[in-house]
C-alpha cells in the first residue's frame, strides 16, 4: 500500500532538486487533515511522531527552507485560525480555492471543508493574519455566472477588508477518470474566458489574476483575456493534481508572452508589494528567506543557476581579507565578487515593450528623462535590458567616443579601525579593545610614504587615500596624511577622503566644512572619491549607515569641493536593501548638483559583496544585484546623466573581467585604476585579486576591438601606455 505522505527524506529529495534546477517555490498541495477520516493517515503521522497533517506541515517546511532556501506555499484545505497562524511561521504565503460560494452543489457532495462558510472563514482568518494569500474559482462545476459573479464580488469584499489577496485563480474543471464526475463535460474555453473577464471586472487592479497554462490549449487566448500571472511551472515534479495535463516549456510560455508584447517574469511564492512590505506581510524568521530570493523590485532572482542557503565558517585570519569563508558553496547562481561569468547579455528579435520603447524613442530624440522614465527603465527584463544597453551605448560613443581608459593607481587604506557602524562593511574593526571582526590596523606615517614611492615608481598616476574613521584621529592627521604623501611623490595626484573622512575632520577641528576642505586643498589633496555616498536617500541609510554623513551632508560636502576647484565623482552602493525608486533619487540628486557645479568626473556603480557583509550574515539584506539589474544600473547611469557626467566606469574587482567586457557595450568607457592592492572588496569577500595590470586590461578591451587608453584622474592622457604594454 502506497504511503499517505512523503517522508521528510523524500520531501526534501524533490525540493533539493528543484532548487538546482532554478526553482523558488515548494507548493505543498494536500487535503485537509485526513487524519480524521483515514487511519492509515493516523497511523503514519503517529508512527513519525506527529499529532496531526499540520504538525507534520510545519516540520516539513521548515527543513526545506532551512537544507534548500525554497519557499513553502501552503495549500492544505479550510483551515482554523490558529493552524493558519502556525503555518505563517514557516510558510511565506498560504492558498484555498474558494471555488463557488453556491451551495449544495453535487461536486462538495460529502466533502465539508468545501462549505462556503467555512472556505470564507479561512478567507477572512487569513485577512486578519496578514498572510499573503491565493484564492480563486473552479469554472463548470455546476454553477452559473451569477455565482461567479458573486464569489468574485465576496473576495474583493475580504480583500478590501484586509489587503490579504495576492492572486485570484480562474481554472476551468477538468473531469477525473475513477471520480463521480468523470461524464461531466470539461470546462468550455469560452466559460473560462469569460469568468477572468469577470474577474477583471470586479477584483481590484492589485490582485493578480492568475490560470495555469497546462489546461488550456490556447496560452495566448488566456493573455488576451486578462490573466496576469501563470502560478507554478516546474522542471522537477508533474501537475500531480492534473497528471495528464504536462506542463508546457518555459520557452514555449516565454514566445507566446513576448508575441503578446509581454515579458515572462519569475516572481516568488509571495507577491512583489507584499515582498517590499515584508514586515508587515511576512514572519520576522522567513524574511530573510524571502529577502535572500528576492531582486529589489520584488520578483525572484533571475540569473540562470542554483539557489540554496549560504553557509559559513569563521577564516583562519581575517586580517584585511575575508573574516568568513563559504562552507560547501551550492549556488551557482551569479552574485558580485564571486569569480563567476555573468551571464550573456543578448539582444533577442521581441519588440520592445511599449512602455521601455516610449521612453527610448524620448531619450533618442533628446529628452530629458525624469523620475517616471528612469524609473521605467529600471523595470526592463528580458530583451528589453538589451535594447536599454543599446542606447545607452550609443550614448557612451557620443559622450567620449570609442576609447577605453583606466589609470594607474594604488589604493592606501591607512586604516580598518572605524567607529562608525555602517551595517554593509566587512572591512571595518572596532578598536582592538572592543574588535568584534577581526584584526585592526593602523599604517604609520612611514609606511603610507613607503607605499607612495613604490606606487611612483612602478608607474602610478595616483594614490587613492581612504580608511575608517579612527577614534585618536583628528583633522590634522588628514593633513599629515597629504604632507607625508607630498614629500613622498611630489607629482602624484591624490585622491583621497571621502565626505564622511572630510566632515568628520571638520567637526573634530571645530572648524567649518569650507574651511577645512580648502586647507586640505592648500596641502596638497587633488580630488575626493565618491565613497559614502552608497545611497543617496535617507530612508535607505536609516537602515545602511545610521550615524555616517547624511544625503544632504553627502552632498553638501561635494559642492562645496567643487565651488573650490575639486573634483570628485559619484558612486553608488546596490544590491542590499533599497529598492529602484532609490536609485533613482540617488541618480537625479547627483545629476542636480552636477547641473550647478560640473564638477563629477565619473559615475561609478558599486554592487554590493554580500559575502562576508555583516548585514548578510545578520540576514538583513539581499545577496547583492542581480546581473540584471547590474547591467541597468550602467545603462540607467549613462542615460541619467548624458550631457552632464562623461564617464561611467565598470568596477573589475566586483565584476570581474567577463562582466566589465559586457558592460563596455552597456554605457561604460572606464575600467577604473589597477589599485595594486584592494583591501575594502576582498574584506567584504571578493575574489577578483588585488590588482590588476595594463596587459589584463589590454585582455578585456582587445576582444571587443576598442582601444586601451591610460589617463590621469581628471581624464587627461598619458602617452607611455604603448611603452608599458610593450
């Protein structure tokens, strides 16, 4: 006799294959405790030491999401209020069909949790919960249009009480061989059609309308109709409800959405508004999980490859290196300063969306693009990324033409020790009496000027100078800082403090911002880098960095170098916590003041290295951009800011060779510096080395046919580069 239930092993067998195979969701589908009406479902939950199916659920979900990150959905029939509060705890989202509110029907015909009452109690147990919920309506079981009617009507009324209702699910029956319904006729197209019109009707534009592809024939007539959302597709497991109905290709799916000038999304159990509300929505122990699994829209992760939990161990020494290591890395899916290829960005043959072509054809013509239409790039998916890549590299051309430029530098952080608790940084310590993250340094003056000679003599342009905030640090130790480099490297450009280093060494001298910025000047600083800045929105910094510089101090601190003759540029952190809309406030923010002083000289995207990030192992953060989102983030940039910033530069350490190639044909110009040594990414976990020499930029440019160009800080060009690569 077959088992009633998968054992936990077998559970976990089918959810460790669908997580390598690219899969988000573990629906758990079954009946409602048939423990009361089947002994053998008694006997078996008693032999495995459980009281009841819930039980038994719970134990089931919670070693999923633990051994392979998916996330439970849980279908299990009309449940109690308290079950339905149990299974919160360790699934995301949670489903009933309501399927008609018309009683008496011979399809319920001995099947009580098929009550109306009791379907809409659940309904609204769920509402009261805050559980994102799925619900719906089997068409051709009996009822009419006036009964769809009024289940539609009632599940926009529950939704309205408690914005609980992510998707409303319109499925036509389909007879079942051994059942007392095998003669009934299967649900008409026609039926089916008409009940999601109905649907779009009366539910609310924030519930989705969702019905599965394997039961119809005709996936483009659903579309047509109205069906925003397609539920589950797996490559694992069979439709065990519907067996004979095979699932179609996520191909197949993917033409026919695109042919209806669609873009096929992967999204997760739970729904992007209710992701980006996840305290309200979701249970503080499955956050994270979900957090984990999510883009900053929302949706699911969409590179290509496994995603299971990351675990680590503590490194043998931490130093100004990695204080964890992965143990046992799963994941294949791409994430910054991994060492892994991104995935190819490539142009398909759809047309573009109607709403990424509009802003397109505005930015071609001259337009100057504003929140709503940087905010609508930044949603394209699919072949739409390509053709916003595509723009914006015809952009990069006109703005400085074909040439691909680096520098020649060596970064000098003179300092891990910082009191400033940015909750992102893996390179930070606390002073050695309160070192929580490992060992902390301090360069004396000696070695900071060792280090500048040996930069000038291999060939270097530049030092960067950046590091905590020390707590024996004053103002003048900046100074010191520039006269020892001065006396060291006379000619050499020194970039160097960010506006959090500047600010703070005007507050400890009790003197003002101006002031101290142009005694900085007078000893010797060139240029600031755009560091700190991370997000240029205080929402998002609340959460990053609460007691650094604020938007306004950040930007504020810029202007003021550039009104003195400084240069600077302007970064951006992504990948952690905020969501699009910031970017683009960090984007037009910036473009603002470049507007009045002209005084950026690159925009730089930085993804976030999640790896040995303290808030990623707090579990308080996503697991960096998405290649996506990375390749829009260059794209965004240079479209954001055509006609004021020239350059936009590719991050080698946190994308690697592969990806900076990619991202050349995308709207950047710059590979950054060589750095010669890189201690601030490879901390946070980066494996991409610690420098990088002119012949390995030669090797990213040379394939796509651009030439390699060395330049100084401000864009100058360096005429020795055929002697070096030579």
């Amino acid at each position: 006799m077959r088992s009633p239930f998968l054992t936990k092993d077998e559970v976990l067998a089918v959810a460790q294959a669908g997580a390598a195979a690219g899969c988000h969701e573990a629906l758990f589908t079954l009946g409602e405790a048939p423990e009361t009406r089947y002994v053998e479902a008694r006997r078996w939950l008693a032999d495995h030491g459980y009281e009841t199916t819930v039980d038994y659920i719970i134990d089931a979900c919670t070693a999923v999401i633990e051994q392979t990150g998916l996330l439970p959905h849980v279908n299990a029939g009309a449940l109690s209020h308290s079950d339905l509060r149990r299974l919160r705890t360790v699934a995301p989202s949670q489903g009933m069909m309501i399927e008609t509110l018309r009683e008496g029907l011979s399809a319920h015909r001995g099947a009580p949790d098929k009550a109306p009452s009791r379907r809409m109690a659940t309904l609204e147990s769920a509402g009261e919960l805050k559980i994102p919920f799925t619900t719906g309506l089997l068409v051709g079981i009996g009822e009419d249009r006036a009964d769809r009617i009024q289940t539609l009507e009632a599940i926009a009324e529950s939704h309205a009480r408690h914005g609980h209702v992510q998707e409303v699910i319109v499925q036509g029956f389909l007879p079942k061989q051994g059942t007392a319904m095998r003669r009934m006729p299967p649900c008409s197209l026609e039926d089916l059609l008409d009940a999601i019109r109905l649907a779009g009707a009366i539910l609310p534009e924030d519930i989705a309308i969702q019905s599965p592809p394997n039961l119809v024939s005709d996936l483009g007539a659903l579309l047509d109709g109205g069906v925003q959302d397609l539920g589950g597709i797996s490559p694992v497991t069979p439709d065990f409800v519907n067996p004979e109905r095979p699932w179609p290709s996520l191909s197949a799916v993917a033409s026919v959405c695109e042919s209806r000038g669609f873009s096929l999304v992967s999204r997760l159990t739970v729904h992007p508004p209710y992701v980006r509300d996840a305290e309200d929505w979701i249970d503080p122990d499955l956050r994270f999980a979900v957090l984990d699994r999510s883009d900053a829209a929302g949706y699911a992760r969409d590179d290509h490859g496994s995603l299971f939990p990351e675990r680590y161990r503590p490194a043998a020494d931490g130093g100004t290196g990695p204080e964890v290591v992965s143990i046992g890395r799963r994941s294949t899916m791409w994430a910054a300063g991994q060492g892994d290829e991104p995935p190819a960005l490539s142009r398909g043959s759809r047309a573009p969306s109607p709403a990424i072509s509009e802003v397109l054809q505005g930015i071609r013509v001259g337009e100057k693009p504003g929140e709503a239409e940087l905010s609508t790039l930044f949603t394209a998916r699919g072949n739409d990324v390509a053709l916003v890549a595509e723009v914006a590299d015809e952009l990069r051309r006109q703005a400085s033409g074909e040439e691909v430029t680096f520098v020649v530098n060596r970064n000098i952080n003179y300092t891990n020790v910082c009191t400033f608790r940015c909750t992102f940084c893996g390179f930070s310590k606390g002073p050695a009496s309160l070192n929580l993250r490992g060992r902390p340094y301090l360069l004396d003056q000696s070695e900071i000027a060792e280090r500048v000679r040996e930069a000038a003599e291999l060939g270097a342009t530049e030092v960067c100078l950046q590091g905590g905030i020390h707590p024996d640090f004053d103002g003048d130790f900046y100074l010191k800082v520039l006269e020892t480099v001065r006396e060291a490297a006379p000619n050499i450009h020194i970039h160097g403090f960010t506006a959090l280093e500047v600010t703070e060494g005007a507050r400890r001298l009790g003197i003002n911002l101006r002031a101290y910025l142009q005694c900085l000047k007078d000893a010797g600083l060139s240029s600031l880098p755009g560091t700190a800045a991370e997000i240029l929105d205080d929402e998002v910094r609340a959460v990053i960095c609460p007691d650094k510089v604020t938007t306004t101090e950040w930007l504020d601190c810029h202007e003021t170098a550039h009104e003195l003759g400084l240069r600077s540029n302007v970064t951006i952190m992504f990948g952690h916590v905020e969501r699009p809309i910031h970017w683009v406030r960090h984007l037009l923010r910036t473009r603002e003041l470049q507007e009045r002083t002209g005084g950026f000289t690159e925009f730089i995207p930085l993804p976030f290295v999640h790896m040995a990030s303290p808030m990623y192992l707090k579990r308080r953060s996503r697991r960096g951009p998405t290649w996506r989102e990375v390749v829009l983030m260059h794209a965004v940039g240079r479209i954001a800011y055509r006609g004021s910033i020239t350059n936009v530069q590719a991050s080698w350490v946190k994308l690697g060779p592969l990806g900076v190639r990619q991202l050349l044909n995308a709207g950047a110009n710059d590979l950054g510096g060589t750095l010669m040594e890189e201690s601030i990414s490879r901390a946070a976990g980066a494996s991409h080395g610690a420098s990088m020499g002119v012949g390995e930029f030669q090797s990213i440019v040379g394939p796509i046919g651009r030439p390699l160009v060395q330049r100084t800080t401000s864009y100058g060009r360096v005429e020795a580069l055929a002697e070096a690569l030579a």
